[in-house]
C-alpha cells in the first residue's frame, strides 16, 4: 500500500511528458526537411520531389520563360501541378513527388514548392494548417533539337557523402544539363535518413534543385530491407528502372543490372530473381533499339552499373549475354558504367563489345560534352585532376 502514492505520481508525471511531447509535436514548424529535386527529365515534362516533416497536400507552381516578370505575383497567375493516383489527390504524406507535364521543348521554367500541412484528416472533415514555400528555382526541359551540350556520371560512391560534396565541388556540373549516378550510391536500404544522408541532400545542395539527376541502379541499391520501397525516391513513370530517353542528338538507355551473384547465392536467402528480370529487359531492348527515336538519335549511349564484356561474375556475364549482342547490332556508340571501383576503358574489340566501354572508378567524375562533331569524354578525379580524356567520333 506504501507504494500508492509512488505509483500516482509516476502515472501523473506519464501524463504530463506525453502531452508536453503532443503539444511540441503540434508546435514544431512545418518544414521542408529534403529537396526539391528534379528526376525523370524530358522534352514536356519534369518531375520535383520534396520531403516534409508533417504530412502535407502539396502541389508546384510553375511558369514558362515568356512569364518570368509577373511571377510569382498572381497577376501573372502561374501554372500549379498536383499528382493525383486513380482519381485521389496525392495528399496526407511527407513525401511529395509531383510531376509536371505538357512543358514546351528547350524551355527555362520558374518554379516553387508549396505544401499545406493537413492537421486532421476525418472521413468527413480535413482541417489545414500552416503552409511552407519554398523558393523559386529554374529548370530547362530537354530538347532534342539541341546541339551542343554536356552531361555528367558519378558511379559507387558508397553513401560517402563528404566524398561526393567534395566531387562536386569540383566538377563543372552549372555546365551539365543533367547528371546520372551509375549505380552504388548507397551501400544498402534502410532508412529513408540513409538515401538522404548519402545521396540526396548532397545533390540537393549542388545541383539537383535546378538539374536533374539519373540513378541507373547499382547491384547495391537492390540491398537491404527496404530496397523494395526505394522506387518512389527515384521515380520514373515508366514505373521500371529501365527506360530510354532523348536529348540533343542522344538516345540514353538506362538499365538495371541487377546483383553480381547467381539468384540462388546464400546472401540473397532467395528473395531475388534477377536472371528473369535481366531477360525482361533483353525484350524492352529488342523493342526500344527499333524504335524511331532510337533509330533517328545520332549517339546512341547506354548506362548500366555492371559493366559487359568483362568475363567478370554471373551478373556481368548475364547481362553481357542478354543485351550484348542487341547493342552491337544497334551500334551503340558508348557504355558507361561502373561496380568496379577501377577506372577502365575498355576499347572496342573485335567479336566481343563493337562500342567502347568506360568503366568509371570511385570518386570520379565524367563530364561528356556532345557536339555534331563528336562525343569528347573527359574523366577527372575528386581533385579535379584529368585522369583520362576520349574522343568518339560521329559515325
Ligand atoms: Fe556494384
């Protein structure tokens, strides 16, 4: 019985913490925690990604160049884009992926993010909160009418992202209209904290508000316990993580490698089926090499993390197998890839790969510039110091 008294007052004090942590909870601010950042790229369309700390309805404001002096004033009455699935507006989250369509060719676009917290979401009643917005950050949609212009790959860099801030700041990525990470990028998937911490707040920071990014996923980011929810981070609408698109006079393939082991591997406690997944793709190829935007591009460049025509490890041999021969038939002009962590160049060789492959090693980075003339490639490494050029000539 003496006990009692001990007893009320631990209940007691249980109360109070908990409705002082609910109402700091309430009190904290409504912020934009990651992001914006652009992915999927095309000729009339955008994709904008952003994180916040409560659960928000969201949507992007936008104007072409021709409105630049009225907006974001309302005089200028900006276009506003919100993602709806299957009649619902996207809405109730902390993420936000909002995707903006039918853009003109070539053309800069203004935009900003809005998110409106939603403090109670009843069946029959929503009640909002504050709203945040953002700053107004520029992108160009892609144009293949565009002549000259210059992309960039990073590959493997491992979560490590005061090496990739430091790549970054020394590559020449204002002069990029696009960057792809070659796969590798995260060591595995867990928590969301992981992708932001060692790969996306970092690109944030450089560039990705302003220009997109790739992830050609690497047999890493396949790791893990969360790697089935990794998608939305990297959205396409393709909903795969292979898929072609054009720019200027380039015709980029994207594809997913899969592991580096056999499926039946002991590490993978069989929960993975690549060998299927790569001959899926081996189909989509077929298809996507006789399609007229690939037969009309001028450079045809593939990028996938596993490099072909290597001889190396079931993966690498796998694929080499089921999209080898289709990319030499279709006279690929260049492979970039990685997984290696050993910056190669592998030269064209009679009967094996009909195209050269450049295999990116850790902390470096390509910057390609495409011109009528030529493909001129050019590696540096996190010092910002040439480590290898090449010159593929239009054929
Ligand atoms: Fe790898």
């Amino acid at each position: 019985m003496k006990y009692r008294p001990l007893l009320r007052a631990f209940f007691i004090a249980s109360c109070l913490l908990f409705v002082l942590q609910g109402s700091s909870l309430a009190k904290e601010k409504l912020e934009i925690t990651h992001g914006p950042y652009l992915v999927e790229p095309a000729e009339d369309g955008m994709t904008i990604v952003w994180f916040t700390n409560k659960p928000c309805l969201s949507w992007v404001e936008y104007c072409g160049e021709g409105n630049f002096g009225t907006f974001p004033q309302w005089g200028g009455y900006p276009e506003i884009a919100k993602s709806s699935t299957n009649g619902l507006i996207d809405a109730n989250s902390t993420m936000h992926s909002i995707r903006i369509t039918n853009l003109e060719a070539g053309t800069l676009y203004k935009y900003r993010i809005v998110s409106k917290e939603i403090l109670q979401y009843d069946p029959y009643e929503v009640i909002y909160g504050d709203s945040t917005v953002d700053e107004i950050y520029e992108f160009e949609t892609l144009n293949t009418q565009k002549t000259h212009f210059s992309f960039g790959a990073i590959t493997d860099m491992h979560e490590r992202a005061a090496a990739l801030d430091a790549l970054l700041q020394v590559s020449p990525v204002d002069s990029m209209d696009m960057v792809f990470y070659t796969g590798d990028m995260l060591n595995w998937i867990g928590s969301e904290e992981r992708i932001f911490d060692g790969l996306i707040d970092v690109s944030v920071d450089h560039f990705a508000k302003t220009k997109p990014f790739i992830l050609t996923r690497g047999n890493h980011e396949t790791r893990g316990p969360n790697a089935r929810d990794l998608f939305p981070y990297f959205p396409h609408s393709s909903g795969k993580y292979y898929y072609a698109f054009s720019h200027g006079e380039v015709r980029f393939i994207v594809l997913d490698c899969g592991e580096d082991k056999p499926d039946t591997h002991p590490v993978y406690a069989g929960l993975v089926d690549f060998d299927n997944y790569r001959s899926e793709q081996a189909e989509w190829l077929k298809k996507e090499v006789n399609s007229e935007e690939f037969k009309n591009a001028k450079y045809k460049i593939a990028l996938f993390h596993i490099p072909p025509f290597t001889g190396r490890g079931h993966g690498g041999i796998d694929l080499t197998e089921k999209w080898g021969p289709t990319l030499n038939e279709a006279d690929v002009d260049l492979v970039v890839s990685g997984h290696h962590h050993r910056f190669n160049i592998m030269e064209a060789r009679e009967d094996l790969n009909t195209f050269p492959v450049l295999i990116l090693g850790k902390d470096m980075m390509l910057k390609a510039d495409v011109s009528p003339e030529q493909l001129s490639l050019s590696i540096k490494d996190i010092k910002g110091e040439l480590v290898d050029e090449l010159i593929i000539p239009r054929k």
